[in-house]
C-alpha cells in the first residue's frame, strides 16, 4: 500500500467525517515530479483546492474573453478536445466547420464571394501575426520589383499608439519598425492625416483597430479608406490597411451593421477576430480572413504530408484542439444572427445602463458609454479629489469586481482611464450590483481624508488585461 493510502485509511478513522481535510496528507509537488501515483479523485480534488481562491471570472470585468458558454457547448467541446485541429486527414468533417465558420465570418464582412481565404487561429494574435507576415511579404515583393533597397531600412507598419501588445510582438519578432501614431486628447483614435504623413517606401500596411484595447472606441476605418485610396493613386507601392477587429468583429456586423468597416471598403485586405470574444467561445480561438487570394502569399502555405495525405496549413501555430472551432460553429449554429443580435443588443443594454447611472453621480468623464462595443470607459473629472480611481478600483476589489485602471498611452498618458468590459454573462441584476457597490465605495472614500493615490500613481497600471 503506498505511503498516502496508509496515511489516508489512517485519517478515515480520524475524522470520518470530514474527507476534504484527508488531503492535507498528500503531498503536492512544486518543483519535481511525485514518484507515486495518484487517484484520479484526488488528483482531481487537490487541483481544485489549489483553485480555489482565484477570482470569480463573471465579476471579472477587466477582460474581454468569454467567461460563459451554455452547458450543450461545454459538453460538445468537452467531448471533442482530442480532436487535432491540424490534422485535416484524420478529421474532415471537424475541417468542414472550420470552413464553414470561415465562410459565414467572411459573409458577415462583406468578402467578395468565392476568392476569400482564411483560417481559424488560436486568437487573434496568431491572427495579427499572420496577417501582419502577409502584408510584409507583399510588400518585400512589390519593393523589390521597384528596385529599392530592402537592406537599407527595417520595413515599418503604422497603427495608433492605442495598439495591444501583440503589434508589439509582431514586429520585433519580425524584424519591422512599429511606427505609432500618438495619441492625444483629440485624437483617440487614429489620427489618420498623421499616418498617411508616416507612410515611406518601407510601409507593408496602416492598421486601423476596430474596439481599441485602451477604450473601446474605433478608428475611422471608413476614412482610412479613403485617405489610403487617394494616397495609393499615385503611389507606386500600394498601401493595404489590416484591421484589427479582435472585440469588434464579430460584435459590429450584429449591433452596427450599417457602417462600413470591413471589405466593403476597398484597401481593407485583411481583418482578424478573436472568436474567444464576442464570438462567444471560451479561449482561444480566432479568425483570420483575406478578401483575395492574392493578398496572402503563397510563401505562407506550407504543404505537410505526414499526417495521412497532402493538406496546406497556414497557421504558426501547428497541434492545437479543434473543440475550440466547434465551440465557435456551436454558437454559430445555435444563435444565428437573430441570436447573435440579441445577446449583443443585451449587453450593450447592461453597458449604457452602467454609464447612465455612473453619469448621474456627475464624478466622472466618459471616453465610451458602450456605444461602439459594450465598453464603459472614463475618467475622474475632479482630481482635487480625496480619492482616485485605483482607490475606488481598490475598493471594489474587496467586493470581487475586478475593474482595471491605467493611463493611456504615450502623449495622453496624463489621462488614467477606469474601463469595465462588459460581456454577455453580466447581467442587468449583477450590473446593479456592481453600481450598488460602486457607490458604497464612492460614499466610503468621500469620507477618507488622506492624499489621493491615483494622480501620483502617474504610468501606474492596475488589472489591465487585453
Ligand atoms: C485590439 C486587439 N488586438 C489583439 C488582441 C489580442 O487578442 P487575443 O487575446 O485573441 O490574442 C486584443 C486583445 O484584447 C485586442 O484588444
């Protein structure tokens, strides 16, 4: 009998009663393996109790990942997680989703029919990746073609200061210039008559961001558009502008399907989306499309014949769960787009609830009242305060919300923004408990006397996620 079972039958006799505590025996591994085996109910139990004291993901609100799937999709997913996504060989029909989810994605942006090619990812920074590849590709071509000197300078690619970190990632990984576009109080979005400024022979693309990560809001995609059309008539590189729609893609075709975005407009070559947001699906799943075949290079298709037959793959990733892809074709399937209109309709409802009742304690300056995405963003409008938004972040900690504070970045980083992300498991009950607990602590901090923190916290960050 091993070591813990002697231990575990010794405890039974102790307190028969109370099995939780007998794991208090078992020794849990941190730096190297048990030589023992273990009972899967314990393993499974002592896991859970390692878990225990995380957050309450609903009342997390710093995050924009899907916290909530119904119980059929779980269970789908749970069912399907040995299925590997790359190995289209073994699995045609989990490989016929991926496509169809492809298809109704490029559907919903407005793709030119039959000529559109795109794949599943595992979000959209994989997304931003590959796309960002593809736009440098063409451009290396296109340079080369011309005779300019690729040697001579790190090609660049231009977006708003307001970028989340996977451009960041992209472009020192790939060896390119991120050349930002500041931010500042008029410009909280991309200033697109500076970006145009900042295009040379070296630019493989301009991003426009469609639910900045800072603020929710978007750039002026459709002007983009046009300042990039006019520039690219006399330009002999032309200039293709990705858009980074990883909260609002598949969020805006539901809730604003009037504006144009997406490839109705005509430089707009390639957008990604992160499934694991509003797409409804736990994490991670994203989506990558490019409206023509063309824009993706065929240097970005690697053939593999070891896994049973020829197929292409174009991710960089390689062996990852396909249960994510049929989570995805689940809600797709389920919802439809009359489905998909209503959730999104509700949780935009939850978020210009929130705004409405955090305007009438006239404390504070919005930067979005969940009028783009489902995004409350603001500001503190009197900083001679007794206290400050990470105080009042703070304090609502100690209720469970997790509610990030930060300042923006470069050029308006004297503003510190409070943003709550709202999603389709927030509630209007759970929202008024969130206001009812904002303002306790509102009334708490007005009592307080000591010097505000958050002014002096200048570049101080807190529970910001992506
Ligand atoms: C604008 C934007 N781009 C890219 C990403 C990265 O997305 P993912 O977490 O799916 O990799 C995020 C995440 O929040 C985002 O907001």
């Amino acid at each position: 009998m091993l070591h813990q079972d002697k231990n575990k039958q010794r405890l039974l006799k102790l307190h028969p009663a109370n099995t939780l505590s007998l794991y208090d025996e078992i020794d849990i591994p941190k730096y190297k393996l048990r030589q023992e085996t273990l009972d899967p109910k314990s393993a499974y139990q002592l896991i859970k109790n390692e878990l225990l004291d995380e957050g309450n993901a609903r009342q997390n609100l710093a995050t924009f990942c899907s916290t909530y799937m119904e119980e059929e999709a779980t269970k789908l997913m749970a069912e399907t997680l040995e299925k590997n996504a790359i190995d289209k060989s073994e699995y045609p029909s989990t490989i016929e989703l991926e496509n169809r989810c492809v298809n109704m994605i490029a559907n919903l942006w407005h793709a030119p029919e039959h000529d559109f090619i795109g794949t599943s990812t595992v979000g959209s920074s994989e997304a931003c990746m590959l796309a960002g590849l593809a736009m440098k590709f063409r451009w290396r071509k296109q340079a080369e073609n011309l005779g300019i000197d690729i040697t001579k300078k790190k090609p660049n690619l231009i977006i708003s200061a307001g970028y989340q970190v996977c451009w960041e990632k992209f472009c020192v990984y790939w060896d390119i210039e991120l050349r930002t576009i500041p931010m500042d109080a008029v410009h909280l979005n991309l200033n697109i008559e500076e970006a145009i400024h900042s295009i040379d022979e070296y630019t493989i693309g301009i991003v426009g961001i469609l639910g900045q990560t800072y603020t929710g809001k978007f750039d002026d995609i459709r002007q983009l558009d046009a300042a990039v059309e006019s520039y690219n008539t006399n330009a002999p590189i032309q200039i293709p502008i990705h858009v980074d729609a990883a909260s609002g893609g598949l969020f805006v075709p539901f809730i604003h399907p009037e504006l144009p975005w997406d490839f109705r407009l005509k430089n707009v070559i390639s957008i990604n989306t992160s499934g694991h947001k509003y797409g409804l699906v736990y994490p991670g799943i994203g989506w990558v499309i490019w409206r023509e075949k063309i824009y993706l290079p065929k240097e970005l298709i690697f053939e593999v014949n070891y896994l049973g037959g020829p197929m292409p793959t174009m991710a960089i990733n390689f062996s990852r769960s396909a249960s994510q892809i049929i989570g995805q074709y689940y809600n797709f399937l389920r919802l439809g787009y009359e489905g998909y209109h209503k959730v999104h309709m509700h949780t935009q409802k939850v978020a210009q609830f929130i705004s409405k009742e955090l305007e009438e304690t006239q404390l504070f300056t919005f930067l979005n009242k969940g009028t783009t995405i489902p995004v409350v963003c603001f500001t503190l409008k009197d900083f001679s305060l007794s206290w400050s938004l990470y105080d009042l972040s703070d304090q609502l900690e100690r209720k469970g919300w997790r509610i990030p504070v930060y300042p923006l970045p470069s050029h308006a980083e004297n503003c510190t923004v409070c943003r709550i992300v709202c999603r389709s498991d927030l509630s209007l009950n759970l929202a008024e408990r969130l206001l009812e607990d904002t303002r306790i602590a509102i009334h708490v901090l007005s009592k307080t006397t000591k010097k505000p923190q958050a002014q002096n916290r200048t570049g101080s960050v807190k529970g910001f996620t992506h």
